[in-house]
C-alpha cells in the first residue's frame, strides 16, 4: 500500500549528532558569559550563568504549570459528542 518515506531523523545516530551540538552550543554561550563585563541591575544577575539558569527554571516551571493545567481542563473523549 502506502509505504512511508524514511527521514534524515529517524536514524537515531543523526538524532545523536543533533542532542550533541544543541549541548555543545549551550556550553559555549555559557562559557560566552565570562568574555564581557556585565552591569546587572540585581544582585543576582551578576552570577555567572545566571541568564542560562534563569531560562532553564523558567522552562521548567512552564511545564509543571501546564502539568496543573492540563488536570483542570481536560475533557472526556467523547465530551462533544
């Protein structure tokens, strides 16, 4: 019948390759904070990594709170039936 056409992404080496160069990216703009001088306007701003840090809670807080969404708003399947 249909067969499916095979992606670049299915093979989980190219998949390996990707994971990695996202990581090595991130580990350079991190490095990449201690090349400038920074002019925080809090405390906190000023400790190294802090953007990277901050993002990554932020992310993770966006998750747990759609977690908590998803228990308030979720339907049967057959609710619009």
């Amino acid at each position: 019948m249909y067969e499916e056409r095979k992606r670049w992404t299915d093979n989980p080496r190219n998949v390996n390759w990707i994971v990695r160069g996202v990581f090595i990216a991130a580990a350079v703009l991190i490095l990449f904070d201690l090349l400038y001088s920074k002019h925080p306007h809090f405390g906190m701003e000023g400790i190294f990594g802090f953007y990277g840090i901050y993002g990554f809670v932020a992310c993770v807080a966006l998750v747990i709170a759609a977690k908590g969404l998803r228990v308030l708003l979720k339907r049967d399947e057959d609710y619009y039936d």
